[in-house]
C-alpha cells in the first residue's frame, strides 16, 4: 500500500489545526513531523509540545522524523506526545542500536534515516530491527529543495534486501516529492511518500494527493 505524508513544515503555522484537518479530507494517511533542533541541520521548526497540541486534533498517523543530536535524550518526550513511529538519523548518533531498542521498548515503530551523503551500506545492518528506513532524497534540514532522483537507487538496495531477508519493511522518501516524480520513487521500491509544499501549498490538495496515488499505481515496483 501506497501512504501519502504530508509535511507539516510546510504547512501554515498560524493555523496548524486548521492545515491539518486541510490535509486529512483531502486523504493524507500520515503527518509527517519534522523536528530539528538548529544543531544537526540548520534549521529548528517545533518540538514534542506541539505535536502533542495537534496530537488531540488528528486521527492521522503520527510520523516523527527527529533531526536531532542525540536523539536517545528526547525518546520519551516524543512518545507521551503521541507519535506513532519515531525516525532517527543514522548519522545523528554514535549507537544507532541503542536508540532503535529505546524507541521499540516504548512500543512504538521505529524509523531509520540516511542523509544524501551516507552510503546505503551503512543503513542495511540495522533493516532487521526497524520498521521503515528513510531515504533522503533532498539535504534535510530546508524545505522547497528540488528532488535528486540519484538517491533512488539507495531505495533500490533497501528493498532489495528487504525482499531477499523476507523483511517487512516501509521505505520512505522524503524531499521534492511531486506528482511528477512519485512514480519514479514507488518504481524503485518505496511506499511512502513524504510531500510538504507539493500539498499545503496546492489549491486543491485533494486533487494533488489523487494525482500522486495515481502515480504511484501507474508506476508500482515491479522487483
């Protein structure tokens, strides 16, 4: 099954609610929650007290990506604001292992994240002990940036090994994600899709979110 994210980064932070229930009629299956913290990339946006605020507005499925240094220090203050699954960077963190067994003894799904510039080979150990790996099709830390269709063959190599390991694994893609090149990522072996301006900016999300699932069944992964 193809899930459609949107980003909350792009949304209008004035009217956060407002955005949200925006964004679920028009059929988002996720929110997607970009946390950074101005240290691990240069940005900051917004921290567990708001996602718990919108936690009591929204029914979607919380997806927290954490931009984070150190992200272990924050596990429990993501949890009690009601993500669904938390997504780390491999490169945020000096044991990985440590922060997937911290984020699956707190019962909730476990992401792992890979930057443009980290090699697929250091993602595959952990794909055993997580539920979904996420490759960053853009440099994270802005939105706006254009999609890099290089990175597509990381996507490739996951879900190649997730397949030969018999591993049920979600594979997300987040950066530059349009109706125009979803299918290229759904192609390569990815299901989620992470879209923030493509949809909070449009007119008319609902047309947007159908153009992308569109895509995505016209352009399946095929092994």
């Amino acid at each position: 099954m193809i899930y459609v994210a949107p980003s909350l980064f792009a949304a209008d932070f004035a009217n956060l609610e407002a955005s949200v229930k925006r964004v679920t009629d028009a059929g988002a299956n996720y929110l997607h929650l970009d946390v950074m913290d101005g240290a691990f990339v240069p940005n900051i946006s917004f921290g567990a007290p708001v996602i718990a605020a919108l936690r009591h507005h929204s029914k979607l499925f919380f997806d927290v990506h954490l931009m984070i240094n150190d992200p272990i220090r924050y596990i429990d203050d993501f949890v009690k604001a009601g993500a669904d699954i938390i997504t780390f960077h491999l490169e945020s963190c000096s044991d990985p292992a440590a922060v997937i067994r911290a984020i699956r003894e707190r019962e909730v799904r476990c992401g792992l994240a890979i930057s443009p510039a980290t090699p697929v080979e250091r993602l595959l150990p952990y794909l055993p002990d997580i539920q979904m790996a996420l490759i960053m099709t853009v440099v994270p830390g802005f939105g706006g940036q254009a999609f890099m269709p290089e990175m597509l063959d990381k996507v490739r190599e996951v879900r190649r090994v997730a397949d030969r390991d018999h591993l049920k694994l979600d594979i997300e893609v987040d950066g530059g994600l349009t109706a125009d090149n979803v299918g290229q990522a759904t192609a390569a072996g990815a299901n989620v899709i992470v879209a923030g301006s493509a949809i909070f900016k449009a007119k008319k999300p609902k047309m947007t979110i159908g153009m992308m699932r569109s895509a995505a069944m016209m352009n399946p992964y095929k092994g």
